[in-house]
C-alpha cells in the first residue's frame, strides 16, 4: 500500500501544494496572490512554505519589483513528484488506485 506523504498531508500544506502543482512547471506563484487565494496570513503561510523548502518541495525565489520585496513560489520536480504519489496514496486508500 503506498504511504501519505506527512510533509504534504497537513491540510495547509496540502492545499498549497495542490494549488502549485496545477500550474505549468515552470509557472511561478506571488506570495501574496497564494496568502489571499488561500485565505492565510503572513505568519501562517510563510511557516508552512518554510516547511516545504526544508523538505525540497518548494522553491521561494525572492527578489524586488519597484524597489518592493516580492516572493515568487513554484515547486521542484521532487514537490510535483511528492504530491503525485501522495494523490496516488489517497486513490488507494479510497479504492480508486491500482494497487502493486
């Protein structure tokens, strides 16, 4: 039976995770376009991006737009491929994986 990802199964992280892992690869996020999309504060969001980034899941490209701080977010190849088998591990719990 495939396991649940920890990292990724803490609701917060799960939806940020899935938020990310719909876009294109490539695609980056706005720190603050994720914080309201996902209605979080400061503080709450950026712990759990934190959590992700410590695990390799997510990268926290940061830099200034007119002379502004911005934070842009995407995941790594290791967070798209952590959340595809966490979905695989949810579809076998629920009866609709193929099981090995």
């Amino acid at each position: 039976m495939a396991e649940l990802n920890e990292i990724i199964h803490q609701t917060v992280r799960l939806r940020i995770v899935s938020s990310l892992a719909v876009l294109d690869a490539d695609a980056r996020v706005d720190f603050t376009y994720l914080k309201n999309l996902l209605k979080l504060s400061d503080g709450n969001l950026g712990a759990h991006l934190l959590k992700l980034e410590e695990a390799g899941y997510l990268v926290q490209d940061k830099t200034f737009v007119d002379r502004k701080p911005r934070t842009y977010l995407h995941l790594t190849a290791e967070g798209r491929t952590a959340f595809q088998q966490h979905v695989a591990a949810l579809k076998e719990i629920l009866g609709g994986g193929e099981s090995g």
